[in-house]
C-alpha cells in the first residue's frame, strides 16, 4: 500500500471521546457483546445500541427497545477486523459520563446547549428528547435520555480537505481506524451522511458534522410532571 494514500470513510467520521474515557480500566463503563443476527446494517460507530434479551448489540429503536434500558454507543464498526475476528463489538455505556462527538444525528433537528437527548425510531440516531417543563432537564421523561448537549453541531471540516466538489480519485473508502471523513458533497440530486440522505439546501453541505454531547443515562419513567 502506498503510504502517502488517505483513505476516506464515507458514512462519517468515526466517535470521538473527548473527556471522561478511562481505556479498559475497570471504572470505563462499556461493554463487549456479538451484533445480532437481525441487525442488517451496522452498527457502525457513534450509532446508538442496546443489548437485547439474547444478549447481542441491536441498534437503538424507539419502535422495539425496552424502556429504562441502559443505552450505548458504538465504538466500533461491525466490520472492522478486530470485531471480525474476536465476533464482538465494543459499546460505551450512557450511564457513564463522557463528551464526545458523533456523525449519527438527525441532521434535520436543531440542537441548542443544554438540550436532552434520546434516540430515533428506526437507526440509532441520536436526536433531541424536547422539554416537559419550559428548560431542557427532563425530571420525568417518557423516552430514554442519553445526554444532554454541550458544544452542539461541530464542523470537523475546518481546517480539514475542503468541500470535494465532485468524486475523489485514486483514493479508496473504507473503515480504517485512521482514516478521514470526507465533507458531505452534493454535486447533484442528493448525497449520504451517517445513513441519511442530505438533499440540495441543507446546512451541512461541505462540512463534517458531529454532535458534541455529554452521555447521562436518565431512564424513562413515563410519570406526568407535577408541580406540588
């Protein structure tokens, strides 16, 4: 292989922790388990997962995730080689507290400082939980909160490549630990981000966007807000 080649991904820049993250020691909340039979794509890392009853990683879905259930997030892809091999995904846990940064955001939300999270109904995206009470902390949430906002939508494309306007050449994409995260390009028509399609118009075009957060698992609790 050429050493100067940079391999780009092309579904996003991969989870980054930025505070909070103690590697293996015993006090790192995280989790190793297989991916599940069902799950047909992914997941890929900074998707939102839960371990089901058989004991393996299915993506985060509002539709079918038993509530109150500790979510995480995927460090890894399902096909990175070190998955492959050992047959396990590593997952951070939401109960623990971590900043960090994820492409696997529903690019079409906002995301003001303070706002809670929680995941989408279908691909483990991560998207805002709304308020019950005028501010954004939640007492009695009736979804998953997986954290709350900090810096909100980063551009990791300052300073970086640039806006491609049109397709690369001679470079490959592929899941490279070390690889880079190409800016969302809409030559024409639409393109795909972090498993979504991003359409002519959207803020994101030429840009590498993340959302930074702090995880703080709040189960849901399904109670009504009171004030005594």
């Amino acid at each position: 292989m050429n050493a100067n080649t940079v391999y780009y991904r092309t579904n996003g820049p991969r989870l980054n922790i930025l505070r909070g993250y103690w590697g293996n020691e015993n006090f790192g909340l995280t989790a190793a388990v297989p991916v599940d039979a069902s799950v047909a794509s992914g997941p890929f890392s900074g998707q939102v997962m839960f371990i089901n009853t058989s004991g393996n990683w299915v993506l985060a879905s509002s539709a079918s995730t038993p509530k109150g259930q500790c979510p995480y997030l995927s460090m890894e892809d399902v096909a990175d080689s070190d998955v492959v091999s050992v047959g396990k995904l590593t997952g951070l846990s939401c109960a623990g507290n971590y900043e960090v940064q994820t492409p696997y955001f529903d690019l079409t939300q906002t995301y003001p400082r303070s706002a809670a999270l929680t995941y989408d109904a279908t691909s483990g995206l991560v998207v805002p939980a709304g308020n019950t009470s005028g501010d954004y902390f939640i007492q009695n949430p009736s979804v998953d909160i997986v954290g709350y906002v900090t810096a909100g939508v980063v551009d990791l494309n300052i300073g970086g490549p640039g806006n491609m306007n049109g397709t690369l050449s001679g470079l490959v994409a592929n899941a490279g630990i070390d690889s880079q995260a190409l800016p969302i390009n809409l030559v024409s028509g639409s393109a795909s981000y972090a498993g979504q399609t991003v359409t002519t118009g959207n803020a994101y075009i030429g840009k590498i966007p993340v959302l930074q957060f702090a995880t703080r698992w709040l189960p849901a609790r399904d109670v009504t807000n009171t004030v005594s």
